[in-house]
C-alpha cells in the first residue's frame, strides 16, 4: 500500500503549502463598498401613547418583511373574516342593507335596511369583511384558454401587482405580560383590479370620484331644464365643468339615523348623528359622498359656486345619487391604471388587512406629510386609503360619477367564465 506524508516533518511542511483562511473584521471604509439585499429582514418597534382613550398602552410590533416582487391571478368563493356579534349602531356598525342569503339583490330594496333575523330590528351583516367571488387581477382574454395566463396584458392576463409585502404582530404589554394583539398583512405597494360582491366592509375606503356637472344637471330636479331655477341655470353654464369629492364609507340605510353619514364627520340641524366620534364605519355596505360633504371645481369665478351647489344630503346632489351601494362596483382598479407611468407612480401605498382581538395604532405607511397611527378597533379592518406619491397626495380608488352612478360591471377573473372559477 502506498503512503503519503508520513514522515512528520514533511506532514507539516505539506499544510504550510496549504492556503489558511480566518475570519477577520473589516473596516467601515470597506463595508461602506459592499451592497446587497435581504430576502427577509425583521423589523422590531414599540409604541406608547397616553392620550386617555382606548389606545393608551405599551405596544411592541415585529414585522416580517419580504422583498418581494409578486405578480398574481387569485380567487376565492369567499372571503369572510371577523365574523362575531355586533350591535348595529354600537361602535360605529352600520345596519345591513343588502340581503347576503342571494346572489340576486333585489334593486327595489337598495338603501332600505334589512331585518335578516325576522325579529323586527335592524341587523348587522354577519361579518366585518364579507366579500364573494373574490379575486385580484384580471383574464383579458377569458374565452381562450390557450392565451388567458398569467403575463402581460398582451397574453391575456393582466395580474395584481405587490411589492414588498410584510406580515407584523402586534403586543400590548399589560400587567407585566406580554400578549399579541393584532396581525396584519402589508402591501407596500399594490395595484391592480379587485373584483367581488363586496357584501360588507370595515375600515377606511377613501376614493375620489368626479365627472362633468352635465350628469348632476340632467337629473331632477333640472333635468336639463335651466328655468327649472336659479341653481339649475348656473348649472347649465358650466355643465362641461369637472367636479369632483372624496368619498367613503357611508351608512347606506334609508330612513335611519346615520343614512348617508360617514365615520367623523358632523351632525346637521335635523339628524342627531351617531357615527361623529368612531374611527371608522363597521360592516358598511355602501359608499359615497357624505352628506355635508360638497363636489369641488377648479373652474374659475362659476367653480366657486359648485360648492353650494352640490351639496351632499341624504345620499344625493340636486337629485344626483351620491352614495353608491358597494354591490353595483363588481370591480374596482387600485392605485392609477396608467401603462405610461412606471409602477411607482401608479401602485398604492399603505394598503393592508388586519385581525386584532382589541385596539391596535398600527404605523400609518401612507407616505403622508400627517401620517402616524392608523387606530384599529376588535376585529378585522381593511385599509385602502390615500397615500403620498412623488411628492403629491393620490387616492388609491377613482370613480367615474357615470360610472358610479350606473355601476361598474365585473372584468372576467377566470378562463371561459367572468366569475365563479
């Protein structure tokens, strides 16, 4: 048998021949000249407040980032979370105005309450966030099946854009213990359709709709008729001025005592409001200009006078619908669909979906000049409000006021069929 290296001397002489490696530091100098990035980074921060309400506390978040660029086509029959017990008109819950037992609503019935336990009293929906036949993205071209994938627009499908998702925890720190709260799923940026028959919302919906002054002129009580008085015949000067307004979340029920208000916003001289100190709306089911809210113009001397005339009351503008049951948009594009623009331009900021067990100040990522806390209460909320972009406050929801007013019907989110994969 032949043998290697067995004399000592030439056994040691052999591993000084051999390349020896240690581990050494480097300085900042040289650090500063190495780049890269994490799949995964973890993010701890803490939180205290003594305001005197309901969020005072110690609160410690860990958030799991994921440096991700993901580019999808998904559906679900259904998508409920935070189904419990609520009082309708407690902690700013909204009464049910649509049925959820069929798919057929019945469009006599939109903005009249429903008493879903037979019991003679408004009900809430079941759930905080109810929403059926679920989907992000789009099919283009839905009836071939040998083009309808996932790619570009031109392949035939036009998927949900994300960057950088991120999955945080919430614990309070009470009595000396440690608990978690609260978990949310972040979107750093978003944009893309979201389709379904958006039953119930919780949280904060912020959009801007606008359109001509014609649409609100030709509704009652001008229909286009500018001696039908002095506000019909300023209107009829500046019928091809754009008018526009943010809208919310409002409590849709006909009759009742909050119809038309949003979360915040102040009592009139008629209506004793109940929805003036809650953060947001709970199990909403419908949309739209909040009453005392007014459309805004850019247009000279005569867009000053928009405002007095077109005033929000009871869910309409001079006869205009101005809230919108949430069940007439099928689909809602997030962010800017705008294939000029780069996605940072276009893609929605801020954008998340959160469970917590009581009252959580999860960090406001809007990108906002104001932005700090976006206050959540028990159970889940979802977040789809404005953010800051290349140094210019965007709505992440537009809508046409046609289209609003008609509706907005589904894009296709299956091969061969629009829903209902």
């Amino acid at each position: 048998m032949k043998k290697i290296l067995t004399n000592p001397i030439i056994y040691v002489a052999g591993l000084t021949a051999l390349p020896l490696y240690a581990m050494e530091a480097i300085s900042d100098r040289e650090m500063s000249e190495v780049s890269g990035q994490a799949f995964i980074t973890v993010d701890a921060s803490s939180y205290s407040r003594n305001a005197g309400d309901e969020w005072d506390g110690d609160y410690e978040f860990t958030k799991v980032n994921l440096g991700l660029d993901v580019e999808t086509l998904f559906t679900a029959d259904s998508l409920r979370i935070g189904e419990f017990e609520r009082t309708v008109y407690e902690d700013g819950t909204v009464p049910a105005t649509i049925t959820i037992d069929s798919q057929d609503i019945d469009d006599t019935k939109i903005g009249q309450a429903y008493d879903l336990d037979g019991d003679g009293q408004f009900d809430t929906l079941p759930a905080d966030i109810i929403i059926e036949n679920f989907a992000l993205g789009r099919v283009v071209n839905y009836r071939d099946a040998s083009s309808a994938i996932i790619g570009s627009s031109e392949d035939g499908g036009d998927p949900f854009k994300i960057r950088d998702p991120f999955i945080e925890l919430a614990y309070k720190l009470e009595g000396g213990e440690r608990r978690i709260s609260g978990v949310r799923l972040g979107l750093g940026q978003a944009k893309g359709w979201l389709s379904g028959d958006l039953l119930s919302l919780t949280g904060i919906l912020q959009g801007n709709i606008k359109g001509p002054v014609s649409i609100v002129y030709e509704q009652p009580p001008c229909n286009g008729n500018p001696i039908a008085g002095v506000n019909c015949l300023l209107l009829s000067l500046a019928q091809s001025t754009e008018i526009f307004s943010e809208i919310n979340l409002v409590d849709g029920a006909e009759n009742s005592e909050g119809f038309g208000y949003a979360a915040g916003t102040e009592a009139n001289d008629r209506l004793a409001y109940p929805y003036s100190d809650v953060p947001y709306l709970k199990r909403a089911s419908w949309a739209g200009v909040a009453a005392g809210r007014n459309f805004e113009s850019d247009f000279g001397n005569l867009g000053a006078l928009i405002p007095l005339l077109t005033g929000a009351q009871d869910c309409s503008i001079l006869g205009t619908p101005g809230c919108f049951s949430l069940s007439t948009f099928q689909s809602i594009y997030i962010g800017n669909d705008n294939d000029d623009l780069t996605f940072d331009q276009t893609a929605a900021s801020g954008v998340f979906l959160s469970l917590q067990s009581g009252s959580i100040p999860w960090e406001d990522l809007s990108g906002l000049d104001d932005a700090d806390r976006v206050l959540t209460q028990r159970g889940a909320f979802i977040n789809i409000a404005k953010y800051k972009a290349n140094g210019a406050e965007r709505f992440p929801l537009f809508l046409d006021l046609t289209q609003a007013v008609a509706g907005s019907p589904r894009v296709a989110t299956c091969v061969g069929f629009v829903k209902g994969c």
